[in-house]
C-alpha cells in the first residue's frame, strides 16, 4: 500500500470514529434543545388557558383534545395536592396520518374562584425521533463523504507536490546499480528538512558503499591475477619436470599428486573468485535470456563428458522458460546443475533435464539416500568424495538466483531432484 492511500486509510478510519461521537452528541444536545424549546411552549400554553378558563366557564367542562390541544377535567383536593407539573412524551392519534404520532404532554393542576380543582392536559406535536435519526444519519453521511473527498484532494494536490522528493529518490534507488550509476541525487527544490536530511544522508551511505564495492572489486581483480599466475607457473614447472627422464617413479606419483592439488586450488579460486563477483553484483548487463536454448547449448558441451562417465542426457520442454538476467550467470546456473547431476550420478545412469514455462528440473539418478537439503547449498558442501568437485557449485547457482528473485529445491523420489523457478 502506497504512503499516501496508507494515510488515508487512518485519516478515513478516525474521521469515521469522530463524526461518529460528534454526531451522538449533537443529536442528545439537539434533542435537549428541542425539548426544552416544546416544554417552554406548554408552559406558556398552561398560562394562557388558565386565564381564559377563570373568565369563561366553559372551558371547564373540555375534557376530550378534540380539536384544541388540551383538556380539562375535574380532580379531588387530596389528588390536586399530590400532583405536581408533569412532562412526558406520549402518542397520540392523529386523524390526518391515520396513524399514532409521538406527542409531548404537559399535566398539571389548577384552582379556580370556587376552590374547585381541575387537572390541565397540554399537548404539543414533537419531531419524530427515527425522522430525526434518519435526517441527523444521512446529513453526517453526506458530510463525511465530503470530508473524504477534500481529503482525496489534499493527498493527491498538496501532499503528493509535497513528497515529491521522496519520490524521486525512491525512483532513483530503484534504478541505482553500484559502479553503474552516479551517487548525485536529482533533488527536487524542497524546504522540507526532513527530506534534505534524508538525501544527504543516502548520498553519504551511497559514497560509502561506493568506496567498499570499488575496494572488493580491486581485491577481487588483484586476487584473480596474483593468485592464477604463481598457480600456472607451478603447474607448468612440475609438468616439465615430469618429462625429465631421470625423475624416479616415486617422486613422479608425488609430482601428480602435487599438480592435482594445485589444480583444484585453481579451481576452488576460481570459484570463490566468481562467487565473490556474483554477490557483489559484478555481472550488469542484462537481458531477456532463454533458459531453452541455453540448456541445449550446455548439453552438447557435456555430451563427451557424458559418455566418457557411461550417463545418457535426456531433454523435453513443454514451454518456453524467458526470464531477465545476465546471460553468462544463466550458463553458470545450466552447467553447474548438468554437471553435478553427471559427476554424482553412476554408470549407466541417467539425466532428465525438463523445461516448463515457468521452471525447469533436473532429475539424475545417484545414491539411493536422499541429500541433506540443510547443507545441500551451504560452501564446500560435499556428499560424495569425487575429488574433482570444489563444493561451491550449487552456492554459486544459489547466489545468481538469489539476484534475480529465482528459487532453487530439492527433492528426493528414488531420483534426484533440482528444480529452479523465477517467480
């Protein structure tokens, strides 16, 4: 959820909460006012008809509402005594709505010359409390989805000009490769000093970064020299020196023995070297690769080696599997997983490489136990003891997939079982 529907959200959520209490107390203050405005009616009411019933006799004797608002009907003395002036809210039969309409009634007690006692009943019509309710509900919707709507305004006018910058460096990380692009912000003109803060401090943690990468990078090219060339040499020395004529056998098994460490260690180095590279995003340039061809390129490339260890290569596809990356990474990825699946496999065994869409698989046949999926990617991991293996191969595919948002399983089912997806 973008920063500005996230605030929206909580700006509607505690709109809605306080409309909410506003409009409850509104609506017990209107009432009261209402009351109070209908209780001061009747109270003027009483005063007029009392003064009219001590002139005119008449009246006396209205004991039904009829047409008039009130009624008066004699009461008891001890009755006059224990009635005091009472308000209450009643309903009353109104012929215009054929319906029974809530009414405000005013009882009270009155005495005329006679020390006669009679009892007054008031009434006054009153606004209907589910009208108002349905009123007060509709206006307090109507003015909350007013305030919604200035709010949708003001998030998309003013406070999207306001988090421009943001944006923009937002834009800018995005795009931003290390060695690739420059460390200068496109700042915005802005006098929001949190975002000027916030652009100092990236580009200060973007020239840090900077200098570390350039320093790896230098390490890793000096390394890549200054350790292959004293390894060629030393392998190209004991080599000529086992052409000699006078070297024993002994000391040539030695001799080999020698070469062949020193030939792993050139390859372990290689390794670790392009291990280095893959995690420090060395390998820039990209493009749309497709894993299909790649894999048949590779398998014809490892046909000889193939038959050399007596393991057939079977291939199918039933998609095309395209996906953005660098195009030599993909074919580290293909031959790292075809070889494996060769050099661990057994004689008359077999390769089952499968091509979908989405992900492609492969399948080898090898040990009959499963392999530890804990350590199965971790460096220098090695379930068998071929000699010819370095242990990196599966974390260097690891590290390329992980740059590129890819997934590596495993899984075991009488077959061994790679799976690679990018999602």
């Amino acid at each position: 959820m973008k920063l500005i529907n996230y605030t929206l959200l909580y700006t509607s959520i505690a709109l809605l909460f306080i409309i909410g209490v506003w409009a409850a107390i509104f609506y017990v203050n209107m009432l009261d006012e209402i009351y109070d405005s209908i209780d001061d009616g009747l109270d003027n009411s009483k005063l007029l008809i009392i003064q009219k019933a001590q002139s005119d006799t008449s009246l006396l004797y209205k004991n039904q509402f009829g047409e008039s608002n009130y009624s008066i009907c004699p009461v008891s003395e001890e009755t006059a005594i224990a009635t005091y002036d009472e308000y209450k809210d009643t309903l009353l039969y109104m012929k215009n709505e054929e319906d029974y309409e809530p009414v405000r009634l005013l009882t009270t007690i009155f005495s005329t010359a006679g020390n006669k006692f009679y009892e007054l009943k008031i009434i006054s019509s009153m606004v209907e409390e589910d009208d108002l309710v349905e009123d007060l509900f509709y206006s307090v919707l109507c003015l909350y989805m007013i305030l919604i709507a200035s709010v949708l305004f003001v998030n998309n006018i003013v406070l999207r000009k306001i988090w421009k910058p943001f944006y923009k460096l937002i834009d800018f990380l995005q795009l931003y490769r290390l060695g690739k692009s420059s460390s200068a912000i496109p700042m915005g003109n802005t006098s929001v000093k949190e975002f000027q803060l916030l652009n100092e401090t990236v580009i200060e943690l973007l020239e840090r970064n900077l200098e570390a990468y350039n320093s790896q990078k230098q390490f890793i090219e000096n390394a890549s020299h200054e350790l292959q060339t004293p390894l060629a040499i030393s392998i190209n020395k004991l080599e000529l020196l086992t052409e000699q004529n006078d070297v024993p056998e002994e000391q040539l098994q030695t001799i080999g023995h020698v070469i062949q460490s020193l030939e792993r260690l050139t390859r372990l180095n290689k390794s670790l070297l392009l291990l280095s590279k893959i995690e420090n995003r060395q390998f820039a340039q990209e493009e749309m690769v497709s894993f299909n061809a790649t894999i048949k390129r590779t398998i014809e490339d490892f046909l000889d080696i193939a038959e050399f260890k007596n393991v057939d290569l079977v291939y199918s596809e039933d998609g095309e599997l395209v996906t953005y990356m660098n195009k030599d990474l993909a074919e580290i990825v293909v031959s790292n997983l075809i070889k494996n699946a060769i050099v661990h496999n057994v004689k008359g065994g077999i390769v089952e490489i499968a091509v979908h869409e989405k992900f492609f698989s492969v399948i080898n046949t090898g040990s009959l136990k499963a392999l530890s999926t804990e350590k199965l990617f971790s460096r220098f991991y090695k379930e068998s003891s071929e000699k010819g293996t370095t242990g990196l191969g599966l974390s260097i595919v690891k590290a390329i997939l992980d740059q590129y948002n890819g997934c590596i399983s495993y899984t075991f089912s009488d077959k061994h079982i790679m799976s690679i997806r990018f999602d």
